[in-house]
C-alpha cells in the first residue's frame, strides 16, 4: 500500500479509530502489527511469510546471541542473522545482477553459459526491513541493547506500517522503548501529524509525480541527446524529483506515527543546502547514512587505523551504499562517485585546517556541492552508462544544437520548483522545520496547509509508487 | 525505561545537544556508533485547532468551487476515464464468465459502440475491450491465448493502430499485464474511486492541476510539441465500459478543432512497407485460428472517419493493401463503414470520433450486417427497427441549435 493511494486513506482512518478506542495496550499493539501486515500484503499477499521469516530469525538469532556464554557462541549467533538476512536480501535484489555479471566474465573467458530463466521478484521495502532487523542484533552484539521483552514489541518494531517499505530506517532502541507504555496522540499531536502528511503529499503527489516526472522522464527515458539546456533542467529536475519523492516518503511517515502517538527519526535536514559532502550526507537519507556509518564504516576500521585505511572504509562504504539502492553498476558508480568526494573533501580539509569560509566562499561551496551532487545524480537515474554519458555530455556541452526537447513549461516549473526547494533549504538550512513553523504567522500556516492540500486533492491522477520502494 | 531495550549512551548525546545551535536537533546524524535513543518530535507553538478548523473550511470550500467549475466544463460523476484498472477489471470477466461477444480495438470502435444498442438487437451485451490509443492485435493474440474465450472477437479497425507495431502497443500491454496481476492495493484503490466518481466530476486525470498548467504553453518555445499538442479529454466512460465520446466535443468547436489538429499531427501520411504488413497479418492469423479451434470466431469493422483523415489514412494504408488483403489472408469476414450504405455521413466532431447518437446508429447497422456474416451473432425477432443516418444527423443538427 503506498502513502499517496486512496486505500490508504480508508486504511489508515481505520487504523486510527482502533488506536483511539479504549481496548488495553496490548490489543491496540496487535491491531497495529496486524494492520502493518495488512499495509505489507496490500502489494503482494505471498511476501508476508519472507517479512515473517526475516523477523523470526532475528528474533531467535538475538535470543541465541543474548543467551550466549562464550564469545565464539555470540559471534556464531550474529553471523548466522546476518548471513540469513543477508542471503535473502542477495537472492531477492542481487540474483539477476550476480547471473547476468557472471555470465558477461564467463563469455570474457570464452565459456558460454546460459543460465536458466527466472523470474524474481523484488519485494517491496526489503533492503529497509532487511537493514531494520539487522541493527537489532547487531547492537545486541556489540552490546548497545538488550533483546526487547517480547516478540510482539519486537515484530512491531520491524513491521510497524510508517516506516516499513521505505523508512525512515529505525534501530530497535529507537522504537521498541515506544511500544513498552501506552501511546496515544494528544490532539495537537494529531493535528501536526495531519500537517506532516499534507506537506508529504504535496512534496510526492503534487511536486514529484505531477509536475517533475514529466520532464525527467522526457529526457532520461528518451533515446536522442537532449541539449544544454535540456540536460541541466532535467538533471535538476530529477534532484528535486528524488528529494520531493523521497522526503514526502519520510515526512508522511513521520506524521503517520505522530498521528498515533509514535516519534519516528529525522531523514532528511534540507539537504541542498549543505556545504560539502559530509555535510550532505548528514543531512540526506540520515538513517541510512548513519546505518552504514555504524555497521560499516566503523567495523571496517573508520578513520581510527591511518589514511589509506580511512580512505579504503570510506570508499568501501559508499559502494556498498550505492549497490544498497539497485543492483546495477550504475548505482556503484553513483556510489563510488560520493566516496570520491568525500575522500577528497577529508583530503582538502586536512590540507587547509585553518580554512573557514566566510558567506560567499560558503554560497559559492554550497552551489559546487550542489552541482556535484547533480552530476551523480544523472547515474543514480540513468538506466545504462551509455545513456549517462550522453546526458553528461550534454551538460558540458557535447550537443549545444541538438534539437530543443523539452517545452517552454516544463523548463518553467521544473526551475520554480528546484530554485523554490533551494531557497526554502538554504533559509532553513540551521533549523528543523518545527522550529522553522513556530516562527510562521498562523495565518500564514493556514494559507500554506489549505494549498498543500487543495493541491493534493486537485492533482489527483494515479497514484505512482514511490522511487525508494523498489530499493 | 520499562523495556528492556535502552541506550547506554545517553551522556554523551547530552553532551552534543549543548554544541547545537538553538532551533536543531540531534539526529542519528550527529550519533556515531552508539545507540540510538528514542527520537524527540516537538510539536511547533502553533494555534493548531484553529489552523486545522479553518484548513479543513477553506479546503473543503475551494474543493466545491473546483468541483463545480469542473462541471462547468461538462465534466461529469460517474465517468471512469480510460485508465487500466477499469479495463483490467473488464478483462478478468472472461476468466470468470462465459463472454459470448467482446471488443477489441482502438478508440474508434470504442467509442463509436453502443453497447446497450447491440444489447437491444441480439440480446448480448457485448464486453467491451478496446483501448483508446492503443492497437487492437495485442489484445486479440492475448484473448487467442486464454483457453476461457470461446465466443465472438469483433475488432475494431483503424489502419493507423492496428498495424503500428511499436508505440500503439504500449498501451494495450500494460493494461494485459495488469490485468494478470494488480496488486490488493491498486484494486481496493480503483473501487473506492469507482464510488467517489460517482458523486464528483473533478477526478478526471485530463483535468489534474499539473496538466492544467502544462497546457497553458501553447508552442512558447518553437520547435517544441508539449501537453497543449496531445490529445485534451476525448471521452466518458461509464461503469460497465460504455464510452462515448466526450459529450462537449459534439458542440464546442473550438475544442474539437483542437482534437482534430492533434490527430492530423499524430496520424502523418507514413506508408508502410510490405513486410510490416505481413507480419500483423501472420500474427492475426495465428490468433484467429487459435479462437476458431475452440469455436469461437473473429470479426472486422472499420468505423468511420472523415473525409480529410481518411485521405491520410488511405495514404498511410490503402483499404486494397489492408483491411481487403487482411480479410483474405485470415479468411475472415468483416464490415467496412464503405459497405454500410445507410450509414454514410455520419457526425464526426473532430474527424475521428461519432457523436453519441450516431455511434448509436453505426452500431445498430454493423451488428445488424455482423449478424448476417457469422452464426455467433443473432438478432431478436423483436429487435427494434434498423435506423439510418438521418436519425442521429438531424439530432446533432438539432442539439447544436
């Protein structure tokens, strides 16, 4: 079931009234696991039992870790969830990708292999719920955590409907303590959340499907070499595409678990307005960013064993982070491509320490990062290196007299929407958007909310599934 | 903390939060490596009772504007639009019932099929199955292929789709692929609209805010074709398949003028070579004679179009090289709107399309010169009397009065 359906809509009122009846806590926990099944079987009935088998293991694994006397027991237990997870996640999203690289490398070496045909299919949210059920026996390995009391706080922590398919990705200490005493939104906290919701859809319904995907999918989608012109507005229109569909995911999350009295962690913090890349990826997909930190990056060795190693954990973790979103090379590159800059953002800081920006060097660092951050962009949506390089080429000026593609309008709102997005995150960029709204005239508040949701309910169409679920 | 899972890091997020400039919070972010606690959503000193009344006032006030200006433009409840899910919801009746008559086709036997006419005259209702914009061959090798289809195929014929190979079968296949799997989600989603449309006109997706705005670039930047150049809103489709086209096209010149611009752009004098021909004649063939082993049958009709389009159309596939070549090749029978002697100079708003009454009147003459060339089709004895053009071009005039 996607945020942006009508079911959803009849789905998540229901969903409400059962919270705010009077039965015990338990009940209602219930009601909320099986609502989330319910939310999850909506798409594909059968993936239920791979959610359920995913969530059992790891139960029983953590159980096993917990109840361990010896640490060769504990390794034992963490290396079996993390294999099984793993495994699953590998056979679902990677098995098309592992067949079809080891066939190129066996045609190299002049064997001809034709793998028998199959037809997988990648379930919906599993690269979140994989990474979710994972973080919770690891941290009781690395003994950040103790396993949670009982198996329903713990299936509710990995299956709880906002955050399911597309995160925001949550570690087991961030939610389970949340289930342990009753929830309830006060109606403030219903209101907002209703709020948080509007702004959500807006971002996806309205700004990324209604009036972004066009024009991106005109350009990457088509088979000529689109122009200067044409190339730039596209790009950018995808960085506002992925932002809007991605963050309107997040933000209709985060106000679907207040409206029921549950805090979900912040995803994204105005990510086009950081300066440099490490900055970015503090403020972009944060609970992924910091999944890898702390079960990659760190166990491969950090920045604590010297600088090649330093470099190699961090270029090791962007890939993997690249390979997270899709199995296909373009993503690796993607990812390669952020570990590059961030390796040579930690090099330029190590050479200049005394360097601190004043405002222009900082707008002017703030713009290359956003340039930069665009031209990866064009592999993490380009179906193959071929098309990438001729949209690259594009923008650096190999067709300037290619004919135009793209209309007069979609070049209009396409550079209202992205210069919008920018603006509204520079002028954000040290707030969260609570604080920023407590500043907000309420009868400004009241103008913004009504053509949110007038625009929602007047965009309509069909309702696209969002970019992340297929991650 | 009642449960059992908690952070042991606690002092040190403390000791971050003070280093944060005042209006930010701390995220996982700024957490590395240990665990993470649970987060903090504060809720904005904000009237919000009396922000969240006076949302829910001015939303639902400019919602009704919007829905009554919509039917200003004669949009109205009840109309389904051309989307899959409808058409998916259609093409799972044959696995469940037993489908004496279907559809298939492009726009022009869809919209130009009174289905309640065709009722009246043989006592089937058909089950309508054809896709505007989409070729007829992709659904007739799909319905070939599913052993529950032993009745009568009648396909609709416009030269220009159905022999397109490539962009006219896109369509038609994403609809077949949603009609073998759409998940709980989409389905549950269709049905609530089904019941929402019936009391709103506003949920037409040709009428959405985004391609309001896309058409109001009517060619800025030369050289380029956008939204204004495709095809508006061109029909009404009412639960059960019914469609018309749509019902201001009949009158407002300005926008059929428009409609009938658009479909001289798209349907450009492009000849066919012979071996694309014998392709969609082989492929025919190979579903016709599936249907007829389990005795079933497949049918032509090639509805009208006006003048000027069909002189591009005869251009882009003459009837010689087409429908009479195809006919023979597949040994099957047809109705041509040439044979239909009655019926000539019908209403043609924008040059492709019948108006509702006329569509009424061909549909009447092709089931009635349909059930004289196949066993599958039979007419009532107390079927209503034959009607002729006059009986729906007097209407048009007297409507558009």
């Amino acid at each position: 079931m996607i945020f942006n359906s009508l079911i959803f809509v009849v789905f998540f009122v229901v969903v409400l009234i059962l919270h705010a009846m009077p039965f015990p806590w338990r009940a209602k926990k219930v009601n909320l696991l099986i609502a989330s099944y319910i939310f999850y079987a909506a798409w594909n009935p059968p993936f239920v039992i791979l959610l359920w088998l995913s969530t059992v293991i790891d139960w029983f694994a953590a159980r096993g870790l917990a109840q361990a006397d010896r640490e060769w027991k504990r390794r034992a237990w963490m290396l079996l969830s993390v294999v099984v997870s793993l495994g699953i996640l590998s056979y679902f999203k990677y098995g098309h990708f592992l067949v079809e690289n080891f066939v190129h490398l066996a045609g190299l070496a002049g064997l001809k292999y034709s793998p028998p045909q199959s037809n997988i299919v990648l379930p919906v949210g599993i690269s979140f719920y994989t990474f979710a059920t994972m973080s919770y026996t690891l941290d009781i390995y690395l003994r950040r955590a103790k396993p949670a009391n009982n198996f329903l706080d713990y299936a509710l922590f990995v299956t709880f409907f906002p955050h399911l398919v597309a995160g925001p990705i949550m570690r087991p200490t961030e939610l389970v303590p949340q289930f342990a005493t009753p929830r309830k939104a006060t109606a403030d906290q219903l209101r907002f959340g209703l709020a948080l919701m509007t702004l959500g859809l807006f971002e996806k319904a309205v700004l990324a499907d209604g009036f972004l995907a066009p024009v991106v999918e005109k350009i990457f989608d088509g088979k000529a070499a689109p122009g200067f012109v044409d190339a730039w507005v596209a790009t950018l229109g995808f960085s506002a595409q992925i932002f809007c569909d991605f963050a309107g995911y997040s933000i209709t999350a985060i106000g679907a678990a207040l409206c029921l009295g549950f805090a979900l962690s912040d995803n994204f913090r105005f990510p086009y307005a950081a300066i440099g890349f490490t900055d970015f990826w503090r403020r972009w997909h944060i609970t992924l960013s910091a999944w890898l930190r702390d079960y990659v990056y760190i166990p491969l060795g950090g920045n604590r064993h010297g600088d090649a190693r330093t470099y190699f954990s961090l270029m090791a973790t962007m890939v993997i982070g690249g390979l997270w979103h899709g199995a296909s090379w373009t993503f690796v590159v993607w990812g390669g491509l952020h570990g590059f800059y961030l390796a040579v953002e930690r090099l330029l800081r190590k050479q200049f320490t005394w360097y601190r920006p004043g405002r222009i060097a900082g707008a002017a660092l703030g713009l290359l990062t956003f340039i930069l951050v665009n031209i990866a962009w064009v592999f993490f949506r380009a179906k193959s290196f071929h098309q990438a390089a001729l949209i690259l080429g594009s923008m650096f000026g190999r067709n300037m007299h290619a004919a135009p593609v793209l209309p007069a309008i979609y070049l209009l709102t396409t550079m209202v929407i992205v210069g919008g997005l920018v603006l509204a995150h520079c002028s954000m960029r040290n707030l969260t958007l609570e604080a920023a709204i407590t500043h907000v005239h309420p009868a400004v508040l009241s103008a913004l909310w009504t053509v949110m949701a007038f625009a929602v309910v007047i965009e309509h169409g069909e309702s696209n599934g969002f970019i992340y679920f297929q991650f | 903390m009642v449960s059992s899972i908690s952070s042991s890091e606690e002092i040190d997020t403390q000791t971050i939060r003070h280093t944060l400039p005042s209006g930010l919070r701390l995220t996982a972010a700024n957490r590395p490596g240990i665990a993470q606690p649970v987060p903090e959503r504060d809720i904005p000193d904000q009237p919000w009772r009396v922000i969240t009344l006076v949302v829910a006032i001015l939303v639902t006030l400019l919602t009704s504007a919007w829905e009554w200006k919509m039917r200003t433009l004669e949009l109205i409840p009840g109309d389904l639009g051309g989307g899959y899910d409808r058409w998916a919801e259609l093409r799972r009746e044959v696995d469940k019932r037993d489908v004496p008559v279907a559809i298939i086709g492009d726009s022009r036997i869809l919209f130009d099929t009174d289905l309640g006419r065709a009722e009246q005259l043989t006592s089937v209702r058909p089950l309508q199955l054809a896709i505007a914009g989409g070729s007829g061959l992709p659904v007739l090798e799909n319905m070939a292929d599913d052993p529950h289809f032993k009745g009568l195929a009648i396909v609709g014929m416009a030269e220009v789709a159905y022999f397109e190979t490539q962009y006219a079968t896109v369509r038609p296949q994403k609809a077949i692929e949603l009609s073998r799997w759409e998940s709980p989600s989409k389905r549950g989603s269709f049905l609530i609209q089904q019941v929402l449309s019936h009391g709103l006109a506003m949920l037409d997706d040709n009428y959405r805010l985004s391609m309001l705005v896309f058409r109001l670039d009517r060619g800025w930047r030369p050289g380029v074709k956008g939204p204004y150049d495709e095809p508006w809103k061109t029909q009404e489709t009412a639960p059960g398949g019914q469609t018309w086209i749509w019902r201001r096209l009949e009158h407002d010149r300005r926008l059929s003028g428009h409609t009938s611009y658009v479909w001289h752009e798209f349907f450009l004098p492009n000849p066919l070579d012979d071996e694309s021909i014998k392709t969609v004649f082989v492929r025919t063939k190979i579903a016709v004679n599936k249907i007829r082993a389990r005795g079933g049958d497949v049918v032509f009709v090639r509805p009208p179009s006006a003048h000027n389009l069909r002189t591009v159309e005869d251009k882009h596939l003459s009837r010689a090289r087409g429908w009479d070549a195809l006919l023979a090749y597949t040994q099957t029978k047809g109705i041509h709107i040439d044979d239909l002697p009655t019926v000539q100079n019908l209403t043609l708003p924008e040059e492709s399309h019948l108006t509702h009454a006329c569509a009424t009147v061909f549909t009447d003459a092709y089931i009635r010169a349909l059930a004289h060339r196949t066993p599958l089709l039979h007419l009532k004895p107390d079927a209503p009397p034959t009607l002729s053009t006059q009986d729906c071009v007097q209407q048009s005039i007297a409507s558009s009065k």
